[in-house]
C-alpha cells in the first residue's frame, strides 16, 4: 500500500523495500532483454573510452537498428567525433560477440536536448530545468508528473510540481521513464554546451 505524507515541508512518498538503485538505472537505459544485453557488452567498452551509455534500443524492421545514446563522462557532452569514435569501437566488438542475428544498422548519437534521464546523477545535474517523469505506480490516482528539476536527496529525485507548493520527494526506484522537455532555458544550454564542445575539439 502506498502512503503519502508532508515530510520536513516535502511531500514525500514513503515505500518499504527498494531495488538497488543501480539496477534501476538499468531499467531506464533498456525496454527489452535485447537492449539489456548490448548494454552489457557496450558499458564497458564506452567506459574504457570516457564515455557513458545513456540508453539503448534495438528497433525491429527489415533491418534492425540497435540505437545507442552516449555521453562524455567528463561534461555530459557528445560530439560528432566523439560519436564515430565510439561506433567504430562498438563495431569491432559487435562483430566478435555477435549479439544479433542478421543485418542490423548501429546508430550513435549525443542524447539531444530533450534527453532521457536514466542515471540518478542526471537529475542532479539537470536541476533547474523542466521534466517529464513517469512512474512504475499511481500515485495520488497518475503515474506521470511534470516540475522542475531540484536535485537528489539521497536514492530520492527531487521535483517541484507544477500542481504542488512543496518540493515531492520521489524514489529513483519508481522511476520508470524521465526526460528533459524543451524550454527557452534548455535551448540555450545547448547552444553554450556546443559552443563549448565546438572550442574543444578545434
């Protein structure tokens, strides 16, 4: 059962067991058993290279794309270089390990500005700025809520609601999709983070 309560001015949702916040952000990053298993085989790889995998999908079709959105570990950025840099290194494993049968398109890409939140640390990060998030469980009669970004407090995110006067404390665990959602605020990040990206690599 779930409860509710006003927690030192927060509202806060209380659960009694949680799943290891590490394997939550798993969930985030996969939807299927498929994803999963290029996540294990890419992590690594990217780490090994500073990057960080963001989220993985394989799409069916006549031929299948397996999706993958990465990030620097240093700034959170993702240039083109730096995209080519990690395809070619997923490549030559893809093709040791073979995880898919038949054809298939590899797509690496920077997570953009609408980005989804898969890592705790993103919610830190990203404070300040308007997100959508879903959860696994009604709560309060809905699953989706929308707020501003307020940092982390311990395994919770916090969100100022737009429907709510204190800031909601919510277990990362019941997180199941996140993403920034475009404002003139988040546009112009991305044009100095480009800027930025743009002086390091000249």
């Amino acid at each position: 059962m779930l409860s509710a309560a006003l927690t030192r001015g927060r509202f806060f949702i209380a659960e009694t067991q949680w799943v290891a916040s590490q394997q939550m952000e798993q969930v985030l990053k996969t939807k299927t058993n498929m994803d999963e298993r290029i996540l294990a085989i890419a992590e690594p790889v990217a780490a090994d290279l500073g990057y960080g995998i963001v989220r993985v999908r394989v799409m069916a079709g006549k031929r299948q794309t397996v999706q993958i959105m990465a990030e620097r570990l240093t700034d959170g950025l993702m240039g083109v270089d730096d995209c080519a840099t990690l395809s070619r290194e997923l490549s030559s494993i893809f093709e040791v390990e073979d995880p898919i049968d038949g054809a298939y398109v590899l797509e690496v890409s920077s997570a953009g500005l609408d980005r989804p939140l898969t890592d705790i640390e993103h919610f830190e990060r990203y404070q300040g700025y308007l997100a959508r998030v879903e959860l696994d469980r009604l709560v309060e009669g809905r699953k989706r809520f929308r707020g501003i970004l307020a940092g982390v407090d311990g395994n919770n995110i916090e969100i100022n609601l737009d429907d709510e006067e204190d800031t909601a404390l919510i277990p990362f665990d019941w997180v199941s999709e996140a993403k920034l959602l475009i404002t003139d605020e988040l546009i112009e990040k991305g044009q100095e983070a480009k800027k930025l990206a743009e002086q390091n690599e000249t």
